[in-house]
C-alpha cells in the first residue's frame, strides 16, 4: 500500500522540479524588478540633493521603471522557451 506512494517515476518529479523552479524563478524577477526601481529612485533622490534639483528623481525612477519591465520581458520570454 505504502510502495504505491513512493512508486512515482523520475519523470513525475522531473516535472515538478521545472514547475517549482520556474515559480522560484518568477518570484526572483519580482524582487529583481523592486530592487531596481529601488535603486533608481535612491540615486535619483542623491542626484537631486548634490545637484540641487528637483528632476532627477522622477526621470531615474522612470527610467528603472523601463530598466525593470524590459528585463522582466525579456525573462519571461526565455522561460517561454524552455
């Protein structure tokens, strides 16, 4: 009764382990993609304070806001493939 459980073929953890490793994966390009708009704003916000303006920290962000988005694409796209 309890071979039943454990008679599982290698094929059904294969597929598992690639559903759980894309999900891993997905989770990783979220916080890659927070990092990144975290990073643009900061160096926004110590542009405008050095240099006196009130700009850079909009146009930063904006700017990581695409940085993020093309490298969560471009991902997504690659695990499509696989």
């Amino acid at each position: 009764m309890e071979q039943s459980n454990q008679s599982k073929s290698p094929k059904d953890n294969k597929g598992s382990k690639i559903k759980n490793n894309k999900f891993l994966q997905f989770t990783a390009v979220a916080f890659q993609m927070g990092a990144t708009i975290f990073l643009g704003n900061y160096l926004g916000k110590w542009l405008d304070k050095n240099y006196n303006t009130n700009f850079y920290e909009q146009v930063v962000t904006l700017i990581a806001v695409f940085i993020s988005l093309y490298l969560v694409i471009k991902q997504a796209i690659k695990a499509s493939k696989e």
